[in-house]
C-alpha cells in the first residue's frame, strides 16, 4: 500500500451509502476539552443520544450529524467560541491508540498524513480528504461532503487544528504550516487562529486546508524506523484495517454514485460527463443511459448539486461572489449570477440582502 502514495492526488473516497458517521474516540477530545465543567456536559450529550460510557466503544460509530450538532452546541452553551481549536490542540497521538505505533513508523511527516488519508473513510465517513502535491507545497484538504451539516465551524476547527497538533508531535513543538485555510468566515476569529497556528490564516475558501512546505513534509523524523524494520508498517497496516473493518459498499444506484462524484470534484477540478463516467469506469454513453434508466440525466444532477451547495454558500456571513462561483464551479461570477437568477428569479446579490436568505424552489 505504501506505493500507492507515490501518486500526486490522493483521495479518499467516502461511504456512498447512508449518512456520515463519525467513530466515537473522537468524543473524548469534546471531553477532554470540557473537563473543566464536569459533568454539566452530560445532559448535552444525551440529547444528542450519546454518553459518557460509550468511551470504552471509541470504534463504535455514531452519526456524524449528530456528532457535529453537539460540539456546535457545547460550544454555544458553554461560552467556548474557540471549543474546536481547543479539542485540536489538546488531541494526541495516544488518541489514536494503535494509530501512535503506524503514524510514528510512517517515518516522515508526509508518510503520517498519507496513513491518514488511507484511514480516513474508516474514521469518519462522508467526508473527504485528499491532497495535492504543487512544485514547493502540498495542501491537505478536509470537507464534510454532505452539505446538510452546517453549521460545522468547530469541527472543521477541531479538524485542522487536530493535524497541526499530531504533525507538531510527530515533528517539533514549533513545526508550522506555510498557511491554513477555512470554508467558513474568520471575521473575529483571526488573532486567535494566527497564534496557534503561526501561519497565516483565511476564511471563506474551498475546503479547510493545511498547505505544508514538501521540504517539511518529506523530512525524516528524528526517530525514524531503520529502513530493515520497515516491516513493522505493513503488519501495522494490515492489523488495523482488520481492526476498522471493510469500508462501505458503494451504493448501486448510479444517480447516487454520480451525484457523489459530483459533489467531491465541485470547484476543485473541472466536472463533465465524461471524466465521471471514468471515474466510474463506465464510457459516456453508458452513464448517460444508466441515468437515463433511473429518470434522469448529468445535466439535471449536476445542476441539482450546484443549487444544494449554492443555498449552503450563500447562506455562510461574509461569502463573496467570487468565492461563490469559484466553489460550484463556475468561470466567472457573470456565469454564476446567471444560472442563480435561472433557478430562483432573483439575483445573487438581491438574494444576500433578503434577511431570511431563504432560496425559491428550483424550477
């Protein structure tokens, strides 16, 4: 397996099949976090139907919905607007309990995120997280696919702040990302963000992402399992994805399946037919009459996934036109308003000032 990271795109693809979960050992960073208020935490985490003795199940998995839900909501009751970073900086690599022998025998810090990416259906489904290799950096990027869940500034927080966190254990306490960026405004959170981090920090952009500088990435650690014993990786490898369990078996319907890809490759790279029919293995001509079969057709899925995620945009405080295009796709912002105006009658621009930002059914 370890070959397969030799590719410049890595990407995980996430369960196709119900909705996101999320594995329970990621509740103790919410505890953990929150120890301070004791058990006051408990009456939250029932009526998001978990509790506290689920800790001895942390591979037990629960709704991701639900998960994200609560830690929005502790952070609201509990006056903890920062509760995601927080979760992030006090997370550990002993966490991850058999994940601290795999991560510390990937050898570099690229080896450890690459392992992390290999895992991360088995983690935390629905979601995804790739990365792409430029000539001096690489950017990790991390997006819960399903744009139902929002809001989710404190798990996308807790995310990205979680790796810095395990790279800065792996590495040096003073190890930085060149720059992180989040899909949600920063307005107000900006001093806060820069200091942990120590790099800079943008709101409002496609994913939220770590750009690493290759030279950090590719460093050995100082620890570094010695090139005879690099068995250790594979037995490593081999007993955890027994111990995770399969991933999810792709849903046969192929409107599903394309909607998926769809929505994973939205204003990241360009989406036609074609290159989703070949990321299904199928010729043109074959999804399009798969589609067909199951009444309907690309182009009415693709225009359906752009107006789910515009209404999730637009929706955001502090959005630009600009970004907004760029995430669904879109050459330009003339191209956008356009189509926008098409599926609801109003502009854009008339749309951000209605003060319930309510969006007309499609037509």
């Amino acid at each position: 397996m370890a070959g397969s990271f030799d590719t410049p795109l890595l990407t995980t693809s996430p369960s196709r099949s119900g909705t996101g979960t999320i594995r329970l050992l990621f509740l103790k960073a919410l505890l953990d976090a929150l120890a301070d208020v004791g058990r006051q935490v408990d009456p939250l985490l029932r009526e998001h139907g978990m509790f506290r003795s689920q800790l001895d199940t942390p591979y037990e998995f629960v709704p991701l919905h639900r998960y994200v839900a609560l830690v929005e909501q502790a952070s609201r009751k509990f006056h903890r607007p920062h509760l995601g970073l927080e979760m992030g900086a006090t997370f550990g690599l002993a966490e991850l309990g058999p994940f601290y022998a795999l991560l510390r025998a990937s050898g570099t810090l690229r080896g450890a995120l690459n392992y992390l990416v290999l895992f991360q259906s088995r983690l935390q489904s629905r979601t995804l997280f790739d990365s792409r290799i430029d000539p001096d950096t690489t950017t990790y990027s991390y997006r819960i696919e399903d744009e139902g869940v929002w809001p989710r500034l404190q798990d996308s927080e807790f995310a990205i702040s979680g790796y810095v966190n395990l790279a800065r254990q792996l590495t040096s306490a003073k190890w930085a990302p060149a720059a992180v960026h989040f899909e949600h405004s920063i307005t107000g959170r900006e001093e806060r963000l820069s200091h942990y981090f120590r790099a800079p920090v943008l709101g409002n952009q496609l994913a939220n992402a770590l750009v690493i500088r290759n030279e950090d990435l590719d460093q050995p650690f100082a620890s570094a399992v010695p090139s005879e014993d690099v068995k250790l990786r594979t037995i490593l490898e081999w007993h955890l994805l027994d111990l995770m369990g399969p991933e999810s078996t792709p849903s046969e319907s192929f409107v599903s399946l394309t909607k998926d890809v769809i929505a994973r490759w939205l204003g990241r790279t360009h989406v036609d037919c074609a290159t989703v029919a070949a990321e299904l293995k199928l010729s043109e001509r074959s999804l399009r009459r798969r589609l067909t079969e199951e009444g309907t057709s690309f182009r009415e899925l693709l225009q359906a996934t752009r107006q789910d995620r515009a209404q999730t945009i637009l929706s955001k405080p502090g959005i630009s036109l600009a970004v907004a295009a760029e995430q669904l796709g879109y050459s330009d912002t003339a191209a956008f308003s356009r189509a926008f105006k098409e599926w609801t009658g109003v502009s854009p621009g008339r749309f951000l000032r209605k003060p319930e930002n309510e969006m007309a059914s499609p037509v």
